[in-house]
C-alpha cells in the first residue's frame, strides 16, 4: 500500500483551485494528483508510476494538460 502525501483539507483546497482553472474531470483526480506527486517525490521515469494510483498515460496526460492551463502555478 502507497502512503498518501495529500490530506482531506488539502484536497478539498486543490479541489476547488482545479474547478476554477477548468480541470476537473471524470476519473478520480486526488490519485491522479497523487501519481504525479509520487513522480516528482521520487524521480522515477512516469511509466514507474504504481497502478493502483492510475495508469502512467494519464498521469502523464493530466500533468501536461494542467500545466497548459496554468495549474502548477497557481498551486507552486
């Protein structure tokens, strides 16, 4: 089992950030969130990504996208 790094009260904040900025979507984004995070925490190539957080692909996809629309900005 992965440790989560993004508490409830964090998330509800990146949460409503993510509906401002027009990203949120339909597969469960806190994994997706927390895929990315485990990215950038370890280093590892994407395609490292564990499964049980979200296929490598769309963590990949979901960071790009919300990179064009300014989403690691607002949250960095």
């Amino acid at each position: 089992m992965l440790r989560r790094v993004i508490s409830d009260s964090i998330w509800e904040q990146l949460k409503n950030a993510m509906r401002a900025k027009g990203c949120h979507r339909w597969r469960n984004d806190r994994d997706v969130m927390e895929a990315i995070l485990w990215k950038l925490r370890t280093g590892a190539p994407w395609r490292d990504i564990p499964a049980e957080l979200c296929p490598w692909k769309t963590a990949y996809n979901r960071f790009n996208r919300w990179a064009k629309k300014g989403l690691w900005e607002k949250f960095f």
